[in-house]
C-alpha cells in the first residue's frame, strides 16, 4: 500500500512538474487539409508529369513507360496505395495506440486504412525490423521512437509502388523515415522517401491535418482483386520514346520539356533560373481551376 | 534510429542526469528493510514513503523555479531555444510546383479556400498594374513569401530577437521574442511576428504559462504575424487583405542521414478573403554556407 501510494504521488510529481518526460497525444481523427497538390490528391496529375520529382534515369525510363491500365491487371488492382498514400492521397487519417493491458506501456501507434492503403502498424516496444531478405509487406515494417515530443518513424520491407499517381515509381527498396508533429489541433505529417532504386535524392513531403470531432473510419473497405478484361499475362505499357501524353504538360500548361521530365535540380530554386526565358504564361484556366467553397471545411470539400 | 531530436546537449544532460536522479531515490526507497519485525517494516517503510515523496516534491519545485527563473531574470529567447534555427535553408519545392515554380496561369485557384470576394480581385490580376503602382512585392509578403522558391538566412538579432532574410525578394522578417510591443505606423509586407518557443510561453513574471488552448505541442517555434499590407497568396493574384492574420510553427528535425530540415506550418486566416483557415507546410533543407545565396529583386510577374 505504502509503495503504491508513494509511487502514485511520485507519478504525479513528475507528470505535473516534468513536461519534458511527457509524450504527445496523437489518438484522434485528423481531417486532412488539402490546400496544396490539390490536383495531385483529387483530379490526379498529368499522365507525364515528374516535376519535383529527383528521378534518375532508371526511374524516369520505369515512369514513361507506364500506362494506366496496368491498374487493371489483376495482380496490380490493389498496388496503387502504399504507405506514403498518406500524403500523397486526400484522405484524413485516424490514430490510436495499443498498450500493454499490464504495464500500460504503448506497444504500437496505428494510422487507420483506407480502402487500398493498408493500415499502419508504428510499433513502440523495441522489436528490430525484419532481417534483409524477410518478404515485403505492402504496409511495410515500422519502428517508431519518441524523439522529445515528436513521433519518427521508420519503415522498411515495402513493395514496389509509385510515389505519384501517374505511376512516377518508387521500389521495394524505398524507406520512409516521417515525423509527426503535433501543434494544438494541428498534425503536421513529414514524409521523406529515401530510394537507391529510382531517386537520385530522397523524396520528402510534409502535410496537414486538423484534430476533429467527427470520426474517420479505421478502416475503410478492401480492395478486391477483379477482372477488368486485361488480357492474362499482359503488362500494359509504353515502349521506350512512345508515350504519347510527353509533350502534353508543355502544351497546356507551358512546362519546359526538361520540367517535365524531373531529376533532382528541378526541386530547387536554381531551376527556375534556367526556365525563366523558356516560360510564356498560358491562357486562362478554363475548367478544374478552383475558387470559392460552397461545402464544409477542409476535408473532401472539392473547390 | 539514429535520428535524433535537436535539444542543446546542457537541456538534455540536465533531462538525463534528473531522470537517473529520480529513478536511484526511487530504486533505493523500494529496497527490502533488513527488519524482521513487520509492524515496524510497515511503518518504516511508510516513513521512508512520504520523506522521499517530500524531497522529491521539493527538488522538483525548486528545479522549477529555478527553470522559470524565479531566482532571477528569464532565460533570453536565444538562450532557451530547444534547437538551433540558424543558418542557411534552402526550398526543396516537391509540392505545389506548378503554382510555386512558375507563376500559374490566371484564374487557376486549385486548393485555395477563397470567398467570393476573393475570386473577384484575383480575377481582375494584372501584373502590370503592380508594376505600375510600385507594388512588384505584392507577392512577397510574409503570408506569400514562404511559398517562394528561396533560400532563408536566419540569424540571431540580438538576444530576443531572430532575423530570416530571404534571398527571393530581397526581404527580411523579424521576429520578436518577449514583451516587444509594435511601434505601430503603416502596415508593412512582412508585417509585426511575435514569437515564441512552445511550452515556454511566459508570463510578466518570468513564469511558464505554457500552450494557451492547453494543447499538446511538439516544441517547436510558433510565430504570430499581424499588421500587414495586403499581398497575394498565389503569384497570380489571389489575395490576403490588411486584416489577415498568420500563425507559423517552426520544427527543426534531423533525418537519418544527419540532414537537417525546417519544417514550417502556417496558418493564415482572413476574413474577407478566406472562406477557412489556409493551412500549408513548406520544407527547407539547410546548408553549409552561403554558395547558393541569390538575393533578387521582387518580379509581379516571375
């Protein structure tokens, strides 16, 4: 009894007076706030368009020759949504920990799926990632460690994928380091890419989110492998200087060509140098350009 | 994980060294009582309870007290940052390119949160009018400018005060720490930011009055900027009125390659010009010097 009241007062003592000891609760429904790559996360990007993107070779040779109806393989229906979804996606995320029923210690933060992206499992209580050769999961692996009050983590064995919707690849060599930073009701979700395969440098993305009352569901619904008349054995695809959609971003919108086609100097401002000359303003934007809402806020509200 | 968060080593041994402190006291209090006697272990050990509890309170509140500078003045903001903010920072524009890399093409809004009164002026953009009103930095304010492709010079001020001078533009923002009052006058593109460091928010008396809305925090920098000359959010003309208030979260975090990384959320709110909070997060990576530092002048049309 003594011991138990002692340690009581003690826990007390230090959650009150040490803040520093203290982790940050991230449990919770976070509507995402889709106020930039809007059209990336909804309408989708242009079919070639790698802009941002520090592809190298390999890659940009993987992306061009990718055809969209390589979704309808059945081995690929479900392949499109790997972890780094989060943020490439629209979707709010859910959040909650699991402990253990004894010690009250947190095992593993989960993030909710949804549809095809699997759920994330961040797990808390030390356990290593697999040995090398271990099978990929299309979750992947994820440790997680409190660094002060911000969550890393750090996930590994995941399948081969793409970092953007118009099949811009990433490998199943592909980690993803992301911390989670919590300000108020504000979640602000950092994701860095890191790919031998098909990057020249790592790709890293930050997001937003807003705690709200209204839940996001843990799940959403599976993703069911179907027939959608892709001839058996076939991989949909474009032969090398075949894809027709190249040239398509430097027409509407006026990108020069080696926009386009990515690399890692076009991350930087430097690159802006060398378009400057090369760049006319196009024509008005006359259909999915925006304006006023007229639904709720954030969320899926399409403007 | 050998990433690791940014705290100055003098917090984080003061941090280690209470932890084993606390945790020894702790070890030692738990101990078997060699007494065979059970009343008197119960009642001895219940003695040993509340004088460690008691010590412990006292170190505790003494720690505090001596943290939050009640033995005399407050730590200067410069002091008692959690992580070092200084430095060259370069934009890595993996988001938003079409609208940041370029100036987008009139009439595309995709992502804005605009009113209708908003539409309405960024329709009607035209460089040129800027131009001829002298306005060329229209684009450059401090609710538009960290959405430029730059690169950030911050620095150190004085004691309580932080610099970033931002190469795109030519322009400087500042950020006071503390009780600094705006002198007031005209509105100016980077507008009046005060700042603070999360969790360390204080009041006239030097104590801690911590998250106001008595939320959880990551411990980064936040930034109230107020008082501004109205501006564009988007290089085409979407704009943010003379009301417009922005509110920014400044996070350092080290990747396992050892690259640091600023990592800033912003929030703006304008009530004539926003139907909802505009919320954005924007990445610099830092780098070792000066090589890439460019300082242009403001374009209203690149």
């Amino acid at each position: 009894m003594t011991r138990t009241r002692m340690a009581s007062a003690l826990g007390i003592l230090l959650a009150a007076g040490a803040p520093g000891l203290a982790q940050v609760e991230l449990s919770g429904s976070w509507a995402a706030r889709n106020h930039e790559d809007f059209q990336d996360r909804f309408q989708g990007p242009n079919l070639v368009d790698y802009t941002g993107l520090p592809l190298n070779e390999g890659g940009r040779a993987r992306a061009l020759s990718y055809s969209q109806s390589q979704l309808s393989a059945p081995e690929r229906v479900c392949l499109f949504y790997p972890p780094y979804y989060l943020v490439m996606g629209p979707f709010g995320l859910k959040m909650w920990n699991e402990t253990d029923p004894v010690t009250g210690d947190v095992i593993a933060w989960k993030i909710g799926g949804w549809e095809d992206r699997p759920p994330t499992t961040i797990w808390m209580d030390g356990r290593p990632h697999p040995p090398k050769d271990a099978p990929h999961e299309k979750a992947g692996f994820t440790t997680g460690v409190w660094e002060g009050n911000v969550l890393v983590a750090y996930t590994t064995h995941l399948k081969a994928s793409y970092i953007r919707r118009n099949g811009a690849p990433a490998s199943d060599e592909a980690t993803i380091t992301s911390h989670f930073l919590r300000h108020g009701d504000i979640l602000t979700l950092t994701m860095l890419v890191d790919d031998p395969i098909y990057f020249s440098e790592p790709v890293y993305r930050t997001r937003t989110f807003q705690l709200e009352s209204t839940a996001i569901a843990a799940m959403g619904p599976p993703c069911i492998q179907a027939d959608e008349g892709t001839k058996e054995g076939a991989v949909p695809h474009y032969l090398p200087s075949k894809n027709p959609f190249v040239d398509e971003l430097t027409k509407t919108l006026h990108i020069p060509p080696e926009a386009v086609m990515g690399g890692a100097e076009t991350m930087y401002p430097e690159f802006r140098k060398k378009m400057k000359d090369k760049y006319t303003l196009p024509d008005k934007c006359a259909r999915n350009c925006g304006g006023p809402r007229f639904g709720p806020p954030g969320g899926l509200a399409v403007n | 994980m050998t990433t690791s968060r940014l705290y100055p080593q003098s917090r984080h041994s003061e941090r280690q060294s209470r932890n084993l402190f606390f945790h020894s006291l702790f070890s030692k209090a738990l101990e078997a009582d060699p007494s065979p006697h059970p009343r008197y272990d119960q009642c001895s050990a219940r003695k040993r309870g509340w004088l460690s509890i008691a010590i412990v309170g006292m170190l505790m509140v003494a720690g505090q007290a001596h943290a939050q500078g009640r033995g005399g003045p407050p730590p200067t903001a410069k002091a008692a940052a959690p992580f070092d903010v200084t430095g060259y920072w370069v934009a890595v524009v993996t988001e938003d390119w079409h609208y940041r890399m370029v100036t987008p093409r009139v009439g595309d809004y995709l992502g804005i949160p605009m009113t209708l009164e908003s539409k309405k002026v960024a329709d009607a953009w035209d460089p040129a009018k800027d131009e001829a009103a002298g306005e060329q930095c229209k684009s450059y304010g401090a609710a538009g400018i960290m959405r430029i492709p730059a690169r950030l010079r911050i620095a150190w001020q004085d004691d309580n005060t932080l610099k970033m001078e931002i190469d795109a533009g030519t322009q400087t923002r500042v950020f006071h720490f503390g009780d600094w009052k705006s002198p007031g006058g005209e509105a100016t593109w980077q507008g009046d930011s005060v700042a603070h460091w999360e969790g360390r928010r204080t009041g006239l008396d030097g104590r801690g009055l911590g998250d106001p809305r008595g939320q959880p925090q990551a411990g980064g920098l936040e930034v109230a900027t107020t008082h501004l000359k109205a501006g564009y959010l988007r290089k085409n003309g979407v704009p943010y009125g003379a009301n417009a208030a922005m509110t920014e979260y400044y996070d350092v975090v080290r990747e396992r390659s050892g690259d640091l990384w600023l990592v800033l959320t912003s929030v703006v709110r304008d009530p004539l010009y926003l139907s909802e909070p505009y919320i954005v997060s924007t990445h610099y990576k830092q780098e070792a010097g000066a090589a890439g530092w460019d300082p242009t002048a403001c374009s209203a049309r690149w």
